[in-house]
C-alpha cells in the first residue's frame, strides 16, 4: 500500500515505522509542517500497559524509549501549609521533543520518507495514495475538510492552563494548589529528562481574568507563576518553548469526540487517528497513550486482515469498533479528573481539610478506587482510614486497623446511624390499602438485620390519590401507623438499624398499574383523578391531570402533615420529603412539568415555593430531634430540564428551610429522558451539593461494593450511600461487603453468629492461592 501519515506526532510516527516493520513493501510517507528533529512541549507520561504493548511490537524503540524514561511511585501535594506524600502509583514520563527523536529515527532507520516543514491543505494532495493517516492533531485540517463526515464535537473547557519547564527536577509527581486574593491555582509537575521537569499550571477563568494575565505577554506570565510558585520552585526559573504562541500562552483545553473516524474521499482511505479523533485532559496525562494504541490497534487489525489494499474499509471499521471502547474508557476517567481541577477551587480546596483533600485528589478520575489504594500504599490508605475514623469520634489505636469509612457512625440531630450504608426506598408495588403487612415485616425486618445503617421503606403515600399504583404503602390513616408501629417496634428492638419513611405524592405519575403489570401504565379499572404543577400528562395514553388550584394545595399540605405526625408517633427516626423522579412536588420544580404562569412557575424561586410550603409545614410538626432528608432529581436527562446548577440552587433553599440532608438521585421526570448511566453515575450530583452548597448528601445511583462506597465516603463526595438493587439480591448486603474486604469487628445479629466465623473463613479461602 502506499501510505500517507499527515502529522509527524506520536500517531503518525508509531503507525508509520509499525507499518514499515510488518511490511515492509508499503511506501510510507509522513509528513510534518515543524523542521527535522524539533518540537513543542516539555514532557509526557506513559501508561504500563501502552509500554508493553510497544515492547511486542518495536522492541527496538521500545527499548531506546525505556532507557530515557524516568520512573517514579510517589505523588506528592502540597495544600494549606501541609506536605503529604503516598507511594505506589508507577508512573513514566519521557520528554516529548525525546520521543519524538526516537520515534522519527526509528521511521528513517526502517525506510519510511520523513517530509518536514511541509504544509498540507488537502488529503487530496496524495491521489496515489491508499490509505491516508489523517495524525494532524486536535486542529486537524483533514477532519475539518469533512466535519458533515467525521462530525466533531469539540467542547472548549473553561479553565486556562501554561505549559512550561523548570530544571528543578522533582522526585514525586508533586501537586502545587496556591491560594490568591482572586482564586485557587495548581501546578501539575513531573521530572521526565535528566535536567528537566513540566510544570503545568491551571486555573480559572474567572482567577486568569482577575489577576490580568490575559494582557500580558508570556514573560510576564512566567514572572507571575514563578512568583506565586516560588516556594515548590525554591530560586529555579520556570522556562517556556512555546514562543511561536502569541499573547501570555494560555490555553483552554478542548475535548474532542468524532461521530465517525474513517472516510473514502474518492481516491483513498482517509482515517483519523491521536489527537485528530479524540482528546484527553492531562490531568491523567492520557493523550500521548491514546495516539500510540490508536497507532498499535490499526496496524494491528492489517496484521490480521492482511496488507493489501482491499481490507482497507474491514480493517479501518474494525479499528473504529474497538478503539471507541477504550477512547471512551479514558475519555470517561479524564473527564472526571478534568471536572475536578475545574471545580476545585470553590468545591474541595475552601471546605475539605489536607487529609481528605488528598484522598479526594488521588481518586478524581474514579479509576483508583479505596481498595485500589490500599494496594498500592497500605500504610498511607490505614493511617487515612484512622484520621477518618477519629473525626467520627472513634477511639483508634495507631497500630490498629480500624472501621473503613463506610462503617463509621453517622450523627444528625439526635439520630446516629451505626454506619453509612442506607436501603434505598424501593417500591414493592404489595400493600393493600396502603397497609403494611407480613410481606413488608419480612422485607424491610430482613435488611434491617442485614447490617444496614439506615432502612427506608418504599415511597409512602399521603393519601389514597397520591399513590402511584393500588400497591403502594400509605400514612394516611391510624390503621396504617399502627402497622408502622409494629415495624418500628421491631426494627428497634432486633437490629442496630433506624427507620425511615420516604413521604411522597404520586401527582401526574398515579393511577398506574402494579409494575409487573405494565410499568407506567393508566390502570383500566379503579383509576382516581390526579394533579399535578400544571395539566400535562407522563405518558400519551396516560390521564391529563388537574392543575393545581390553592385549595388543592392546601390539602395536599394538610395530608403530609398529618401523615407525617403519624409517622413521628409510630416511632419512624427518620423522614424524608420525595421531592424526585417526575412526582408531584417534583413536577413543581422542573420547568418540563411546571408551565404555570402564577407565582407557583417560572423562576427557581417559584417553582419551588410548594414544595417549600411543604417542607416547612412538615418540618413544624415533625419532632425537632429527627432529621428530615430531601430527595431531589439533580438531572432532568432532557433539554430544557433542570441540571445539577438548577438542583445546586434548590438544595440551597432546603437547606435554608432546615433540611438535614439531600438525598441525590437524577431522572423519571421527562419519559423521553436519555440519562448516562455508569458505575456511580449520580454520585457527582451529590459531590457538588454536598462541597458546593454544604449539606450533607446521600449517594445513590449504580453502588454495588464496599469499596464504592469507602471511596465516595472516604473522598467527601457524600455523607451516606443508598444501596437498592443490591440489597433486594442480598439483604445481609452490608455484613457480606465487610466480610468480603477483611472487617470482621462489624456485629451480625446474636441470632446469626454461628454463620459470621463460618462465612469469613469460606472467604478467606476461597481468596488462598491454590497449592
């Protein structure tokens, strides 16, 4: 084939001399617009796994590149007059103008044609060409000829960073975060050549503005960074190559994703690869990894597809399908890494102490999880684990292990929680007239046994219009309290557990059918009248509700009053106003399903004024040592829905009212919804509640292990953690998780105590190593 790599970085070189080595009768071409030998910015970091990849396929420059390395375990951060350092972290850092020298000798050595300081305007410009490589990076004039095609979607991230150099060489990955009288800097610093580390600082828009560094020129930023970083920097300079940039040198980061990767222009393949295809925030320091697998990956699918120029289309869908999977993988990762420099300032730096700041940091992007940690620096993650502990008033010996973050009490109000793990409210779809019965005793007794802090029951109903289905739970009768006595009576009486009642009002969602009979569907027969903000029904078929009059308002109140008086005197510890998922109080907060044009819609202000009006009057009569939560959707999913900044000013005006806790969930509210799901998908909601507007939250959303749990505790991103599909599969869900991660201290029921010996034993060998 002959082959044409536009763009003379890590992509275009690697798929070029690969190409070469495997075949080589390919005439390969790459061509660069910088001179020989020459290139911008200081140094870049490898993954193990990219590195052993190119071990297998280029031994030889694999070799040249590891021999220039520099190889360092330890990450450092300096914060608030402290120093702390945790080891374990293996990274590799080499400096690009290095790499690319290796890489551009290697082509030359294996016959690919270098062509530098040479300008392409057009794929085009290669019409013998089969196969061109479109490496161009993130300006890629390839991919912007055919933007219809290849469909970027480039988003400009807020923050401003510098890239330079120091010659100060740092033994850690180290972290600088330097408060000024305008905002919260970082430097992200790592040694790659013998003489030589990156010093990369970042800030916000609002700090770069403040500090009037978009009027300078770069010296005059490089004497104010030096300046501010002098301390980490003790008397060395902090050096630039990148004159060629005019103004100060900031730059705001772009993430880059492509509908499509590869294009037939009429006379070749023309496929994009590295920067050109995909970008990733250097806070994982990503981008240089993703353009060498980009690179192994195709070459590696031709391998197997064979050389000829007719498995070009096969092999270049192929390398698409694959890479995605990845690209996504680490876009994902980098994204959160990314959105927590961007924030830290305002969410983490102000509220957190050094400690839990760090562990936030370590575990930003969600790939290094508390188990992770403990893996890689068991001493730092224990001693961690005890100043945690000891902030929840334990009493942990130095050389004890102690209660990981999940299993420490939890106080609010005059309520303690034995630990962090809550049973989500999860609808059981059974009662029968609103009434508890055997079913719930045995459902709702059986997790509370199972070890669990806090036990909510299904969402309950303040009267017998408010409920979603004929099955649901109810509080609006003393015969009902009586059955919530009975469970309270035992849940007290039998486990260490609390109990928690979920109030709610079904609104414009009612009237349905039990789940399994059609989820969301109007019921046939039975059905009641619903109302809700305004006259729009769920679903098409679905029954168009009244829209809600003062009377019916006052009513409405006047039920979660009472049902929340029953409540307090069945002996509940807990309430929670459902103020999520589409339901009536929900409908008043979403623009979606609020079109009033009273004093009841439009602005953040109104739309919340009933569900305040809500809240106070249950707040009144609720007793004033119980806690009450507030469970919220932070994400609409839709167009014109409420987002997390939305939800962020609603939490501030519970908190106002007196709400202990919001309890973070996402969705159900617009039917045509395209949520994001993924491990821990709405535990971000509840990191920007909690940091940002300070109140405690409750995480819930895809937390399946203890070690999610630890890590979303442990990092300060929630206060509890709600567990549901988990728990309907195990209700000794919270003592099976401590087993499993070596807690043997947590108690089980004395009933059960013969099974605990029995159970931790079948787990420790079952994790033995086969003799």
């Amino acid at each position: 084939m002959r082959i044409v790599c536009i763009g003379g970085g890590p992509a275009g070189l690697y798929f070029g001399l690969l190409m070469k080595k495997l075949h080589p009768t390919h005439d390969v071409t790459v061509v660069e617009r910088n001179r020989p030998y020459d290139t911008f910015g200081w140094g870049v970091v490898f993954s193990d796994a990219t590195m052993a990849s190119m071990r297998h396929w280029d031994p030889e420059s694999a070799a040249e590149i590891e021999d220039a390395f520099n190889h360092w375990d330890d990450i450092e951060v300096l914060f608030k007059g402290t120093r702390q350092r945790t080891t374990g972290h293996g990274f590799v850092g080499i400096g690009r103008k290095k790499l690319l020298n290796i890489l551009q000798a290697r082509c030359e050595a294996l016959g690919v044609v270098l062509k530098f300081e040479t300008d392409v305007d057009s794929d085009l410009d290669f019409p013998d060409a089969d196969l061109v490589i479109a490496s161009d990076g993130l300006n890629s004039t390839i991919r912007n000829k055919y933007a219809e095609i290849f469909e970027p979607d480039l988003v400009v991230r807020p923050n401003r960073y510098i890239w330079l150099g120091t010659n100060k060489l740092f033994d850690a990955f180290t972290f600088d975060f330097r408060k000024t009288d305008h905002g919260w800097f970082q430097a992200h610093i790592y040694k790659f050549d013998e003489t030589t580390s990156t010093f990369i600082i970042e800030t916000t828009e609002e700090a770069y503005q403040a500090h009037g560094l978009g009027e300078m020129d770069q010296q005059g930023s490089i004497d104010f960074c030096q300046e501010l970083f002098s301390e980490v920097l003790e008397g060395a300079p902090l050096m630039t190559n990148a004159r060629h940039l005019r103004g100060s040198a900031w730059l705001n980061f772009s993430r880059l994703i492509c509908g499509k990767w590869s294009h037939f222009n009429g006379q070749s393949h023309v496929v994009l690869m590295g920067d050109a295809a995909h970008t990733a925030h250097f806070a994982i320091g990503s981008g240089t990894k993703l353009a060498i697998d980009d690179a192994i990956e195709l070459a590696n699918q031709f391998n197997k597809a064979g050389h000829g120029k007719e498995s070009i289309p096969a092999v270049l869908q192929t390398y698409e399908d694959i890479r995605r999977v990845d690209v996504a993988r680490i876009q994902n990762a980098a994204r959160n890494a990314m959105e927590w420099f961007e924030v830290v300032g305002r969410r983490y730096a102000d509220t957190l102490e050094p400690e839990q700041f760090m562990y936030s940091m370590l575990t930003r992007s969600q790939r290094i999880s508390h188990e992770n940690l403990r893996l890689r620096d068991k001493a730092w993650l224990e001693g961690y684990e005890r100043w945690f502990a000891r902030r929840q008033g334990l009493n942990v010996p130095d050389d004890e292990r102690c209660l990981p973050p999940m299993f420490t009490p939890f106080s609010v109000r005059g309520v303690t929680l034995a630990n962090r793990v809550v049973v989500s409210p999860m609808a059981m779809y059974s009662a029968k007239d609103g009434l508890i019965d055997d079913f719930h005793m045995v459902h709702l007794g059986s997790r509370a046994m199972g070890g669990a802090g806090l036990v909510f029951a299904e969402m309950t109903c303040v009267s017998p219009d408010a409920r979603i289905t004929p099955g649901c739970l109810g509080l609006w009768n003393d015969a009902q309290m009586e059955g919530w006595k009975r469970l309270a009576a035992f849940v007290h009486g039998n486990t260490r557990a609390k109990l928690a009642v979920q109030l709610g009002h079904a609104g414009r969602k009612g009237a349905t059918k039990l789940a399994w009979e059609g989820i969301d569907q109007p019921l046939e027969t039975g059905s009641w009248r619903l109302i809700s903000a305004s006259a729009l029904p769920y679903l098409k078929n679905s029954q168009v509700p009244k829209a809600m009059d003062r009377a019916d308002m006052d009513r409405v109140t006047a039920d979660f009053v009472a049902a929340a008086r029953r409540a307090a005197e069945a002996g509940v510890d807990w309430l929670e106003l459902h103020c999520a998922h589409g339901y009536l109080l929900s409908a008043f907060l979403s623009p979606l399903t609020n079109r009033r044009e009273d004093a009841y819609g439009g602005s953040h202000e109104n739309r919340a004024r009933f569900p305040l009006e809500v809240f106070h009057a249950i707040r009144a009569v609720w007793p004033e040592d119980r806690p009450i939560s507030v469970r919220l959707s932070c994400h609409d999913w839709t167009e014109g829905g409420n987002t997390p900044e939305d939800t962020a000013i609603f939490a501030g005006m519970f908190k106002e009212a007196g709400a202990d806790l919001i309890d973070c969930s996402s969705g159900q509210v617009w039917k045509e919804e395209k949520p994001v799901y993924g491990r821990l998908f709405q535990t971000p909601f509840s990191d920007k509640i909690r940091n940002e507007i300070e109140i405690p939250t409750i995480a819930v959303g895809a937390i399946s292990e203890a070690d999610h749990a630890n890590s979303i505790i442990a990092a300060g991103r929630a206060d509890l953690c709600a567990v549901a599909r988990p728990h309907l599969a195990d209700p000794a869900w919270a003592l099976h998780e401590a087993a499993k991660i070596g807690v043997t201290t947590v108690p089980w029921p004395k009933q059960y105590y013969s099974a605990k010996g029995q159970y931790e034993t079948n787990l420790a060998r079952a994790a033995a190593p086969a003799k």
